[in-house]
C-alpha cells in the first residue's frame, strides 16, 4: 500500500464529500460534516462491499468508479445509522 500525500489525502475527501451530498440527495440529510463523515466512511464500506461480492461496475474511469461505490457505501452508511439511531 502506499504512501498518501497531501494531493491524495484532499481528492480522497473531496471524493468522500460528494458521495456524501450525492447519498443525501438520494436518502436525505444535510450538512457538510454529515455529508463528509458518511461520504469518507461510506468510501470505506463501498469498496469492501464491492470487493468481498466482486462486484465490477465496468466503468473505465477509475474517478467516476470511486464515486459510484462511494456513495453505495454512503446511501448504505446513512440507512444503517438511522437504523440504528431508530
């Protein structure tokens, strides 16, 4: 794994931040800290939810891919939340 520098670190929470508003748009909420906060976690979660039932999005474009499996993972991060939060 490599090493994150500053450029990458600011993509990762820009990708983060817009899965989080697209999930809010889709699921509903607000705030830029919420939308930041499920998008980042929301990364985390796509990817392995993607990876553990090898799912391939066929999308050549490896921004536009991360964006997608963010907000899966965010939409998922929301619903769990307020799940939990009844």
């Amino acid at each position: 794994m490599g090493r994150m520098d500053t450029r990458s670190i600011l993509i990762f929470l820009g990708i983060g931040l817009l899965a989080g508003f697209l999930a809010s748009l889709i699921v509903g909420g607000g705030g830029l800290i919420t939308y930041l906060v499920s998008g980042v976690i929301g990364s985390f979660v796509g990817g392995y939810i993607f990876s553990a039932l090898n799912i391939n999005l066929g999308i050549t474009n490896e921004l536009v891919r991360q964006i997608i499996t963010s907000t899966v993972g965010a939409i998922l991060v929301v619903l769990v939340a307020r799940l939990i939060a009844g």
